[in-house]
C-alpha cells in the first residue's frame, strides 16, 4: 500500500525526519511511538502532501507521489486526522464531515449553479454518506450544531467521521485519543479496530503504548527524527533500545 | 396542509414587491432603485468573497468597471448590444483570474491593499488610453436592444437589473449549498484541513474571485447601457468602499445580508446627497457626507452589529421559535 524510502526533511538545519523507511501492507495497522518531538506528526505531514521531503520516495500503491500536492494526495485516498483539531468554523458538524467528501466527488462551480443531475446525485450520495459516517463515530446528535461548539475530544472525533466521508485507501491518525475520556478512548479502539477489519489500511501515533499495541499489527518507533525500532508489538516492548529512548529510564536488568 | 418554508415565502414577497416598485416609483426615485440593484449585484459577489472564501477586496469597481467599458467598447464598434451585455461579465472574470493569479497569493490587509492597487492602476490607464475614451470616457452608447425590445425606458433597465440580480442570487445560494461552497467555507478557516480534504485551494479562492468580479461585471454592463457613458470618473475608488461597508453592514456570508446591506446604504447615501444639493450646500458636501456615511454605518455595524443586520444565528434561533409555535398541536 504504502512504501517510503529514505525520506528526510531538515527544519533550518535539524532533521524532524531523517532518512526514514517504512512500508505498510494493504490493510495494515502500524502504531507510531516515539517521545515528543520525535518527528512523527512532520512523517505524517510527508505522507499527506503538507511538507516536501528534501530527499526521499513516497510510493503509494505503486504510483510516486512525494511530488504531488495534498489536494491531489487526498484524491489519491490519503486522509489525515490532525493532532490539533481542524474544524471548519462557522459550519455544522454535518457540513464539516460533507467536506471529507471532496476528495472522491468531482461536481464543480457549473454543475452546482444549474443543478446538473451529476450535482443532485453526489449531493444525495455525500448526504447519506455523511450521516453513516456521523453515526460510526457517534456525533449523529451533534449533526446540527457548530463545529466549534463541541468539546475538544468531539472535534477529533469529528474530524475521524470526515476523514472517513472521504473513502480513504489509508488513514493518518495523529494522537485522536488524545483529549477523550475512557470511556471514549474505549469506543475510538473499537471503531478503529472496525475500520481496520473492513480492510482499510491504518496510521495510527499514539502516546499511550498500550492503547495502539492493543490494535496495532505492527509498531514503527521514531527518535529524533530516525528509525529506532520496528517490529511487532510485543518485541517492540522487549526491545532495549526503546525502552531507554521512549521511556527514559533504564531497561530492566 | 404543508407549508411552504418561511424562506420561500419571504423570497416570493420580496420578489412580488421590488417587481412592483419600479411601476409606481417616479423617476428620480427609480434611478435610485437601479443604482440599488446594480450595487447589490456587486455586493452579493462580495460578500461571497469575504464571507465565505474569506477574501478582502478592495477594488471591486474596476471589475464593475471593466465590464462597463467592455459592453460600451463593444456596442460602439457595432456589435450587437446584447453581446456588449454578454461579454461584460466575462470579460471581468477573465480580468479577476489575470490579476488574482499573483494577488491572491496575499491575505488579510494586504490582499485588500493589492486590490486597492490594482483598481488605481486600471483607473489610470483607461484615463490615458485614447481606445476608452481617456479622462472623458466613452459616450453616445446605444440603448441595449434584445430580441425586438429595445430598451429606452429606465423602468426596462430596472426589470433588466431585477432580472440579473436574481440570477446572481441564484447562482450563489446554488454554489453555496453544494460541493464546491462547502469547499470555499471551508478553506476560509482552515485552508491545510481543506486542502487534505481534496480541495484544491488555489484554484477554488481564484474561482470565487472570478465569480464575484463576474457578477461585477455584469453590474457593470447593465450600467454602461442604462447611463449611456462611463468614464474613469464613474468609478471612484469611494465604489468600492461603498461594497465592503454594504456587505459588513448587511452581515456578511449572507445573500440576504448583502441585499439589505445594499439597499440600506443606498437610501442612506442617497437621502444625505439630497440634503447636501440643497441650495446653500457647499459644492463639496455630497462627497464627505457619503464618505461620512459609510464610516459612520461601518463603525456602527462593527461595535454594534458584528454579524451585520442580517444576523445569521439571531436569525435561526428565531426560525426555530416560529417552527416550534406552528408545530405543536393547539
Ligand atoms: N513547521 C516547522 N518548523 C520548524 N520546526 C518544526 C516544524 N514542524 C516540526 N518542527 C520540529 O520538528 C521536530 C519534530 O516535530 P513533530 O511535530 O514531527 O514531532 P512529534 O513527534 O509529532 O511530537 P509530538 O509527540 O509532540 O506531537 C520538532 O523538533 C519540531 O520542533
Ligand atoms: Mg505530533
């Protein structure tokens, strides 16, 4: 699904990623870890569209796109759930999601103004796709109101229900537990997992270690803007290396 | 039996009322009325600039402009006039999209000081230019003939307006319910968001810019045959402003708050030139009392009204209030 080869990008002289390769399989869910500043949310950046790599590949589905713009990667299937939360002011929850839709929906300024039937028949299908997405998430209630009235976790998962009104063939996941309640961090896992068993193929940084080991096939550790560790979840936690960089603290004798 | 929506009952009294005004308005009163039609074409573009694309434009007049000298160029040389009135939009937008390549790289202030710019620019070089006429302009436009109709009477370019604004409003009501006004609301607070979304960023704000100085243009066009002449003179830096005041008064991000905003200031502006050509009145007076005016009513609206008159969420929260009253059983 998605191959990225030796992929760096400096920030005024230091690496936020330096020379990283990962390839994640089609219907994979891969966990990234890594301490604060590790370079994880400018990976995700790279993969979207929002940064340019100085050097590196990004292959998806056997076509290059570390050229492309994000606009052009969204049409391509890559969506992003963002670490902070980008809403649409101004719009409903429902609007906000209908935007997810963009990026498979082609009617433009012409269709819309004269009504086309390619018009009606996307915004009936957007429409319907919109509130399945709502539902999956569990913000139907909240359809109807500002997206900037929802609390902060509801945003996030906001932004999940418009990620996925977009189809997407991969799903950039950054930090959406984070800011929700057990309770809800409990019913994310689940919709997370769900996805993941419909097939499609899943990003996931986490903070909390045991959150994405529960649902991640395999685990990418990032430090310092490398590669530190790759590997299952269960050698990921045995491994040295991570324990000392991630944790902070020696490993075990 | 159902009602039809509140909306549509408010549209189609509007819609019955300013058809009939023109019928019984005098003559200078129905100057006015153009002039209020042809103002709240522009501003229903500007306001879908800077309300939902979050765009600032300062110089909206040379696209109204543009249009004017386009459908005056054209009818002059011999081209049927309805081709004059054909092309003026286009020629806006073609104008819009030339010049918004490099500006709309640019945000906020100086997105407005560039349109600003570049409307002091168009201004002075169709003022040297001998093919528009220079300082005095272009004169004797013919009359705009369509079909068999030729249109002498200013109560024809009143229906004509009527006509263009209402499918100026339809227009953008139908462009921001779909797809691609989702897209431009959504790009006016988060452009990286909509950019992932799929929206390709750049080319919709170009889009949008193009529209509003399309349905410029076409204002223009009207105006061009209803006068008869344009000249730089007609189209003062002042026009623009008049838009900006117009939409922020109204409330922007609303049709219906560009219309009120339009015929609010119109009246008010008008009623003060009144005043200020009474005898006695110095010779100057109209031109600071409007300038007045519009800061005054742009103060007002930003301290006191900053959703403008037509306040979107007011509005809905009475809505809902007047649905829950006719939907609970008696
Ligand atoms: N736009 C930017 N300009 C300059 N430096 C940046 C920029 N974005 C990120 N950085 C730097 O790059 C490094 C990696 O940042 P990044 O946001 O990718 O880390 P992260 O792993 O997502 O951290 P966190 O867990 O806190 O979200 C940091 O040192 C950060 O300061
Ligand atoms: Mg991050």
């Amino acid at each position: 699904m998605l191959r990225i080869e030796g992929l760096s990008r400096p920030f005024g002289g230091v690496y936020a990623v330096r020379n990283v390769s990962v390839d994640v399989a089609d219907g994979e869910l891969r966990g990234i870890i890594g301490p604060n500043g590790a370079g994880k949310s400018t990976l995700f950046n790279l993969i979207s569209g929002h940064l340019r790599p100085t050097q590196g590949r990004i292959t998806l589905r056997s076509e290059r796109i570390e050229g492309l713009s994000a606009h052009e990667r969204a049409r391509r299937g890559i969506a992003i759930v963002f670490q902070g939360a980008r809403i649409f002011r101004g719009m409903t929850v429902r609007e906000n999601v209908m935007v997810g839709a963009h990026a498979r929906t082609r009617h433009g300024f012409l269709d819309a103004a004269l009504r086309t039937p390619l018009h009606k028949r996307e915004e009936r299908e957007i429409r319907q796709s919109t509130d399945a997405a709502l539902e999956r998430v569990g913000l139907a209630d909240w359809a109807d109101r500002y997206a900037e009235a929802l609390p902060l976790g509801q945003q996030r998962t906001m932004q999940v229900a418009r990620a996925l009104c977009g189809e997407p063939a991969l799903l950039l996941l950054d930090e959406p537990a984070s800011g929700l309640r057990a309770r809800e961090r409990h019913e994310l896992a689940r919709l997370i997992e769900g996805l993941r068993g419909g097939g499609l193929t899943i990003m996931l940084i986490e903070h909390d270690v045991q959150f994405v080991s529960n649902l991640a096939d395999r685990l990418t550790v990032l430090n310092l803007g490398e590669i530190l560790a790759e590997g299952a979840p269960e050698e990921i936690r045995r491994n040295d290396d991570v324990i000392t960089a991630y944790l902070g603290r020696e490993p075990a004798p | 039996m159902k009602r039809p929506p509140r909306t549509h009952r408010v549209v189609a009294v509007v819609a019955v009322v300013t058809l009939v005004l023109p019928a019984v308005l005098r003559e200078s009163a129905l100057s006015v009325y153009i002039l209020l039609e042809l103002a709240a074409i522009v501003t229903v573009g500007v306001s879908l600039l800077m309300g939902y694309a979050g765009q600032v434009s300062l110089g909206q007049a040379a696209f109204y402009a543009s249009g004017a000298n386009a459908a005056a160029l054209l009818s002059l040389h011999g081209f049927p006039t309805g081709i004059g009135l054909l092309v003026a939009p286009i020629v806006a937008a073609v104008f819009a999209l030339i010049v918004g390549i490099p500006l709309l790289r640019l945000r906020g202030h100086h997105l407005a000081f560039a349109t600003l710019a570049t409307q002091l620019i168009y201004l002075s070089m169709v003022g040297r230019m001998h093919l528009t006429g220079g300082d005095i302009g272009l004169q004797g436009i013919p009359p705009l003939t369509l079909g068999p109709f030729v249109l002498h009477a200013d109560r024809n370019y009143a229906y004509l307006a009527w006509a263009a604004l209402a499918l100026v409003v339809l227009i953008t009501h139908n462009v921001m319910t779909s797809r691609p006004g989702r897209a431009l609301r959504a790009l006016a607070t988060s452009e990286v968001a909509a950019e992932s979304s799929g929206v390709p960023v750049g080319r919709y704000k170009l889009a949008v810019f193009a529209l509003a100085a399309g349905f410029a243009g076409l204002a223009g066009g009207i105006y061009a045959f209803y006068v008869g002449y344009v000249a730089p003179g007609s189209f003062p830096v002042l026009l623009s402003f008049e838009y900006v005041v117009m939409a922020v008064v109204g409330g922007l991000g609303t049709i219906e708050g560009a219309l009120v905003g339009a015929a609010l200031v119109t009246v008010v502006v008008q009623s003060l030139n009144q005043v200020a050509t009474l005898g006695g009145m110095p010779s100057y007076a109209p031109i600071v009392l409007s300038y007045a005016a519009y800061s005054g009513l742009l103060i007002v609206a930003v301290l006191f009204l900053p959703q403008g008159i037509v306040d979107k969420e007011r509005l809905r929260a009475l809505a809902t209030r007047w649905r829950a009253r006719w939907t609970t059983p008696r």
